[in-house]
C-alpha cells in the first residue's frame, strides 16, 4: 500500500469542442480528493466559457492548454457545468 494512496488527487480529463464535452458525465468518490482537467480542442465557439454555477467557478478556456477544476468531494452532490450560452451541459456526481 502506498502512503500516498489516500490523498491522492482523482483527476478526469475532459475534453471540449464544438460540439460539447467528453466525457460529459464525471463521477467521484465522497471524501476523496477530485479535479477536473478541461483540455480545449479546436474552435470552441460559445464552449469557450465554462461555468459551474453551483460552484461559482466561471473560468475562459479559449487559448488555454488546460483548466483544472477543483471539486468538492467532502459531501454527496451533483454539480452542473455548461457552456457560456448554457446550450452544451455536463454534470459531476460525486457519490
Ligand atoms: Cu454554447
């Protein structure tokens, strides 16, 4: 067993383009430390702005390599996130 193992950061990539984000579903374990990478391919269009409404996290990925988002594990919860013209959606489950 590794002593790191316990707070090791769960990280999931998530790539977005012009037709929206992949995976668009994310899950994470409660109590169990979690970030997001966004990775911006391409023409993003309106993709360009990501929001977490619930989180208050409104961060640009336009021109970014990549964007990494924190999210709070410490109790179960599912957090939406969307395009700048809430057209192409995701969420994060943390359960
Ligand atoms: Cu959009």
């Amino acid at each position: 067993m590794s002593i790191f193992s316990k707070n090791q950061v769960k990280k999931v990539i998530v790539s977005a383009d012009n037709h929206g984000y992949k995976p668009n579903t994310i899950e994470f374990k409660e109590g169990k430390p979690a970030q997001i990478k966004f990775i911006p391919k391409g023409n993003l269009g309106c993709l360009d702005q990501l929001n977490f409404k619930s989180l208050d996290i409104h961060d640009d990925l336009n021109g970014k390599k990549e964007v990494t988002v924190n999210i709070p594990t410490d109790k179960p919860g599912t957090y939406d996130f969307a395009c700048g013209m809430d057209m192409f959606h995701g969420k994060v489950v943390v359960k």
